[in-house]
C-alpha cells in the first residue's frame, strides 16, 4: 500500500508512485485532458487525467468530494509545486453536494453574513485557512516566548462569582440557584497565580456582554494574558510584551508556508523599543496634529487611535505605539496610580496600525492599597474576598497584559471587520453556527 503524501511534499516524489488525499477543489474539462486539483491541509496539487474512463469517472465528482488519488508524480514546471499526478486511480470517501460558494477562486467575493453563515464550508478556503493558522502560530509563539522567560501556564475557571471589571458587562448564569457569570477575563486569577508562580500566562475565552455592534467588538474573544512579578513598574511589563508580539510574528514566518496569502502589507517588524509617550503627551499632539483639543477626555477616540498609529509610522517607522498613563478614572481599581501624578496610572495600551490591540499595566500589590481602593468607588471588599486573601498574605509589586487574538489577527490581514478572522463569531445577532 503506497503512503499517503502531502501536497506540499508532492515536489520531493517526482518519478514516484504516490498516493494524495484530500478535497476536490476544482475540475476543468478540456477536450483532450481533464485537470483535477486537489486540496489537503497543506496546499494543492494538480491530477492529469488523459484515459478516457478515468476522465468520465472524475468529471462526475463534485467541487468538496473527498478523494484519494493513486498514479506517478511527474516533473511538470507548470504544475503547482512543478510536480503533477498523472492518470491517476481516484477512490471517492466521501461524495459531496457542490459547495454554495467557488472555493476555487483565488478570493471569496461573498458578504459578510454568506461568509459566516456557511463557516463550516468557507472556511476551507485556502486564504481563509491560511488566516487561522496564522492565528494559531501566534498563539502557539506566544506559549513559546513565554515559556522560554520563565513563565507557568495557568488554566483559570471561566464560571466566576463577581465581575472583573464592570457589572455592565457580563454574562449572568444560574449557577445550581446561585448567581454567577462568565469571566470578562483571568485577571484576579492571573494576579492570584503570581503569587505561586511569579510569572503566569493564560490563553483562553473571555465573554461580553457587548451592546455594541461594530466591527471590532465580539461577546466572546480569545484573550491571551500573562501577568509577573518583581517588576519596577509597567515598563518592565512593556519589556516583555515586546519580545511576545516579535516572537509571535516569528512563529507565523517560520511556521505558516502560506502567510502571505492572507495579508494586504507585509508582516510589521517590531522595533527594540517601541515609540512610547505619555497620555497628555499623546493628547497635546493629537491636538497640534488635528485642530481638535481632545484634552479632558479620559481615552483616546478610535479616530485619535488612528492618528496616533499614522504619526508612530511617519515620525519613528513603526506600525507600534505605544500610550503609557492613562487617567486613572478609565483603569480598573487594581490599577497602580503613577507616582507624582495620581490621576494618572502606571499603564499603558498598545496600538498596532492605529487600533488599540493590548492593555496593560502595574497593579496595586498592597492589601491596604486595595481596601483604600474599593472604599474610593464605595464598593465593599466583600465579593472580593477570594482575590483580596492573596494581597493579605505578600504580593509582590507586579503588572501584566492582555492581547485580543482576534484584533491581533485582523490587523495583520488588514480585515475591515473582526468577525472575518473569528472562526465562529458571537455578538449581538450571531449565535451559530
């Protein structure tokens, strides 16, 4: 019985017998010559059916017919990988109904909802499927450059008692009759876990309960979280988040063949330092730049986002910026205030191409900081007793981030709309497939 080869091998075969497996993803009948190609996991392959039977049985199949094709792999410079499969013996595995839209087209020219709607069957398409391993080799250079510094993997539950950040928004449940919610994100349980480990990581869900129906808010997203200790400041974190976005972008041109079929720019480099300045710094720019004084507000627009992702570009050559000290009125209560300035913080966010991809920041490592903190929002320490019990016991100062894998991957493909790099998008109105 011959192996079964890739198509991406296919070139190392010439002169061979072999055997491919995989999707029919397209057919072309000429008169003298039928022209089969198949898809498997790693590209495509091209079948040369010449003997009449043969050509009869194939222009029967259906585009998505599952097949193996046995026959000698023949040198042909035109062929994809300049090896094709000739007269081959086509076994059907599984006979399909013709896909609702032409995978074989070098894009999908369908609507978002078409898109979406049929998921299981547009996202074989093979730029689609080169988006989802990009997003895969990032998650998977994100685990690897963190393993390498030190850090341990954490798994935290996604059912908790208390919002993380705000009641607004949160998914409540009915846990065996007690009120509970799905996590806004791992952050007490990160913060938690630095006191065990010193330095954690976490990648997983995190749910939503968005009212907004925009193209870049999603109920349920992939965040990718790590949290350490020991640090001076958010600048000791902004270390290390640098060196996770580059290892990710190394993971995907090392790892991903195909990337490159999936991006409208090149892959972004990541400067040794990224451009860095402060919130009032940021807004007195956008205010020069512009003509509008955003000064009093406590964020950045989204259009002053793109602003400042234009100027990092222009000024410093970076697809990076980086905003540090935001008020503190817009930071969750954990968050450390900056020394000198306590109406702003010791954090930060991350702009990649003009759109806020990560935050974080400092904590607050003190029980009686925290105390002091929830009094100030006239909150109770009460629901929060399970986190508070690690700062009563020694926390050392520390700091962490988040990144959204879905922006992340939408910025790097130049998608108008995160839901094109969600494998099964939930928001307002999507709740299948």
């Amino acid at each position: 019985m011959t192996m079964r080869v890739l198509t991406s091998e296919l070139g190392h075969h010439a002169g061979e017998g072999v055997s491919l497996s995989g999707w029919v993803h397209r057919v072309r009948e000429l008169p003298a010559v039928t022209f089969v190609v198949l898809r498997d996991r790693s590209g495509l392959a091209q079948l040369v059916l010449r003997e009449p039977t043969r050509r009869e049985q194939v222009r029967r199949l259906a585009e998505e017919t599952v097949v193996t094709a046995r026959g000698a792999a023949v040198a042909n410079p035109a062929a994809p990988g300049g090896v094709e499969v000739v007269d081959p013996v086509v076994d059907v595995l599984g006979p399909a109904q013709p896909p609702p839209v032409e995978l074989w087209r070098p894009a999908l020219s369908v609507s978002l909802p078409t898109l979406l709607d049929h998921a299981a069957v547009t996202l074989r398409h093979p730029a689609r499927a080169a988006v989802f391993r990009m997003a895969a080799a990032s998650v998977a250079g994100f685990r690897a450059t963190l393993d390498a510094a030190g850090f341990t993997e954490v798994t935290t539950p996604k059912i908790v008692a208390a919002a993380t950040e705000s009641g607004a928004t949160v998914f409540g449940l009915d846990y065996f009759g007690r009120p509970a919610f799905l996590a806004q994100s791992p952050q007490f349980y990160k913060q938690m876990m630095v006191g065990v480990f010193e330095r954690v990581y976490e990648t997983g869900p995190v749910f939503r309960a968005e009212p907004h129906d925009t193209a870049r808010h999603l109920a349920s997203y992939t965040s990718l979280d790590a949290e350490l200790g020991f640090i001076d400041d958010h600048r000791d974190v902004l270390v290390v988040l640098r060196d996770v976005v580059a290892g990710m972008l190394d993971w995907i041109r090392t790892r991903v063949a195909d990337y490159e079929r999936a991006l409208a720019e090149p892959l972004p480099d990541v400067p040794a330092e990224m451009p860095s300045l402060h919130f009032a710094d940021a807004q007195r720019l956008i205010a020069e730049g512009t003509g509008v004084d955003p000064s009093g507000e406590p964020d950045l627009s989204p259009a002053h986002e793109r602003w400042l992702g234009e100027w990092a570009r222009r000024e410093h050559g970076s697809d990076f910026v980086v905003v540090t000290g935001y008020p503190m009125a817009k930071r969750p209560f954990y968050t450390h205030p900056q020394p000198g300035r306590p109406e702003y913080s010791n954090s930060f966010d991350l702009l990649f191409r003009g759109l806020e991809l990560v935050t974080g920041g400092q904590r607050l490592h003190r029980y009686a900081d925290y105390l002091a903190a929830l009094a100030a929002r006239g909150e109770s320490p009460e629901p929060y007793a399970g986190y508070l019990e690690a700062f009563r016991h020694g926390m050392p100062p520390h700091g962490g981030f988040a990144i959204g894998l879905e922006r992340w991957v939408a910025r790097l493909t130049g998608a108008s709309n995160v839901r094109e790099v969600t494998l099964f998008p939930r928001d307002l109105q999507r709740l299948s497939p």
